[in-house]
C-alpha cells in the first residue's frame, strides 16, 4: 500500500509540475481528489485494512490528501500570478503625458444649469421624476383644470398625434402623476422638454425645456414657495437674491403669481440682461388649485400645495448671455464650446 501512496504522489507531483494554467489545476483536482480521484479511491480500502493498522493507514491517506492539495494550491497560485502578470505586460500602454485633445466633447450649457437645480432641490429634500413627452389630452390639460373649449388651450399650439395623445405643452402635464405616485408630504420636480408648434424666433422655439415642481403637505402656504425658490435662486446665482411676486394666472394654481428676481447681474440698476427694469421674470407659480388635487386623489381639506416653473433655456440664456433661444438647438460648436459652466 505504501508503494501504491508513492506512485500516486509521484504521479502528482509531476502532473502538477507541467500544468500551465489554472484550469490545468482545476482538472486536477477533480482527478486526484474528486468522487471517483485516485486519491480518493485509496480510502475504500480501509474497511480491508486490520482494527490495528487502520490508525496508521488513515493518518498516511490524510498526509497524502493534504500533500496533494497543497501542491496544486500553490501550482494555482504561482499561475494567476503569471496569468496577472502576462495581461498586464500585454495591455495596451497609454501616454498620459500626450497633450490633450482640445475638440474633447463637453455637457451642454443646458445640462449644466438643469444639473445645478436639480442638485439644489435634491439638497432640500425633493425627488426628481421624469416626465413623458408624449402625454395624454387628460393630463396635459384637463387634470391640470384645462377642460376642453377652456380659452389656456388656444395659448398652446399643441403637436396632436394620430392616436388622441399629445406631445406634451408643458411640465405642468406630470403633476397628475406625480400626485398619485406619491402620499403627502410631497417634494418632488420634473424637468423635461416640451413641444409646440409655432413660429420660432429669438425668444420662442418649437421644441423647449422646462422645470416643475410642486409641494404638497399640511398647512404649505405662499411662504414656503418664496422660500424654496429663493433659495434655489441664490445658489444658482451664487449670491443673495431679492424676489418678487406679481398676480398671474394659471388654470391649475389658484391663487396665481409670477415671481421675478432682482437682476443679479446688476443689482436692479439695469442692464441689458434685465433689459434696464432691474428685475428679470423667473418663475410662474402658485398655491395648487383644489380641483387639481383632487384629481391627483388628494383632499384639499387636508392639505394644500404650491407649484412653480422654470424656463430652463431662459435660465441658460440669462447665464450665458445668450439672446437667441435658437442657439441652444443649433447644433453650433462654434457656439457652444465657448460655455463651459461648473458641474
């Protein structure tokens, strides 16, 4: 039996010895060690072997086993090291001394500014969402308290599909979903981009980006809404802003504002970003019309909202100094490459 163990170990050692790879060794073991291995097979002879000489002959098998393990244990190691070795002697080398590639693409002006916000609310506790863009007449307009023959559809020249749907008019069309997607309390805003058909020019486009977003909980009054938007005024301006609030109407809002912000730019003197009236109109907004909280499934005898829009594009445009909107969808490097706002 003993010359039987040395032949195995013999035989092992030299098959370990001329493995080249770690699957070799994978195949090993099972040779060896497996159900049916030949180290394996050499304990059915124990029940052949006397009540005295099992003692030893088990102890022999174990060394054995654990001889045997070993070495391709350490033949596997010695391999994924060569392995490691070889993948990265052969890998392809960069210089990363090379000059940098000056036409090295960059995020557009818009994605930056819509980054920036989202970054600002997300601090202050809200979800952003994404909207659809193609929409249901339901919640492009009538769950938002446009019904139909309402006089605020014909301030939207709308892309109507085949199929009765809409490309949505407005941000405004994800507030149903929103409010049934979520229980009060709710912070949540929803950039996306919007379609209309008209005629374009320096301050319209057909296709267009807007950000919404609502708050809805016990007791939420105008003075919250001041606040969160001032807030994020601030921070994207990057200094303290005054704002202001003027009547407006909304279908969906109720009562309705438009808030302006003191021009940073100038400090309210006027200039010609604020076209020299000292203050820059922002942010449609208002407290959420009742109706449109009940059409989100949400009592308005228990809670109340705000909501508020933003141009995104008019954002890029104040920002950038830009007086064409046209130029943000351009397409133009030219253009473009010069603005390179921070992340």
């Amino acid at each position: 039996m003993q010359n039987k163990i040395k032949e195995i170990i013999d035989s092992a050692k030299e098959k370990i010895s001329l493995a080249s790879s770690t699957q070799d060794c994978q195949n090993l073991k099972v040779e060896l060690l497996g159900k049916s291995g030949k180290v394996t097979e050499l304990f059915r002879f124990m029940k052949e072997i006397p009540n005295e000489q099992k003692k030893e002959f088990g102890q022999m098998l174990n060394n054995l086993k654990t001889e045997v393990e070993s070495l391709i244990l350490a033949k596997e190691v010695e391999l994924e090291k060569a392995e490691i070795e070889n993948e990265i002697n052969s890998a392809e080398k960069i210089d990363i001394t090379l000059p940098v590639d000056e036409n090295i693409g960059s995020l557009h002006p818009r994605t930056i500014i819509q980054k920036q916000i989202e970054d600002v609310f997300i601090s202050m506790g809200f979800v952003v969402e994404d909207g659809n863009e193609v929409e249901t007449e339901y919640n492009n307009f009538t769950a938002v308290n446009v019904p139909e023959n309402h006089p605020a559809r014909d301030m939207q020249d709308t892309f109507w599909l085949n199929n009765g749907q809409v490309l949505k008019t407005h941000t405004s069309a994800s507030q149903n979903r929103i409010l049934k997607k979520y229980n009060p309390p709710i912070r949540a805003i929803f950039p996306g981009r919007c379609f209309r058909n008209e005629n374009t020019d320096a301050g319209h486009e057909n296709t267009f980006f807007q950000l919404e977003g609502v708050i809805v909980d016990k007791d939420v009054s105008v003075g919250n809404l001041i606040y969160f938007m001032k807030e994020m005024l601030s921070k994207i301006f990057k200094k303290e802003v005054e704002v202001r609030l003027r009547p407006g109407f909304f279908p969906f809002t109720e009562p309705s504002f438009e808030m302006d912000v003191r021009c940073p730019f100038c400090d309210g003197k006027g200039c010609p970003t604020c076209k020299q009236g000292g203050w820059i109109e922002l942010c449609p907004c208002g407290m959420i019309h009742p109706q449109v909280l009940r059409n989100g499934g949400i009592d308005p005898e228990k809670y109340s909202g705000c909501a508020f829009g933003l141009g995104l594009d008019r954002m890029v445009m104040i920002s950038l100094g830009l007086n064409d909107i046209r130029d943000l969808n351009s397409g133009n490097l030219k253009l473009l490459k010069q603005f390179k706002l921070d992340v």
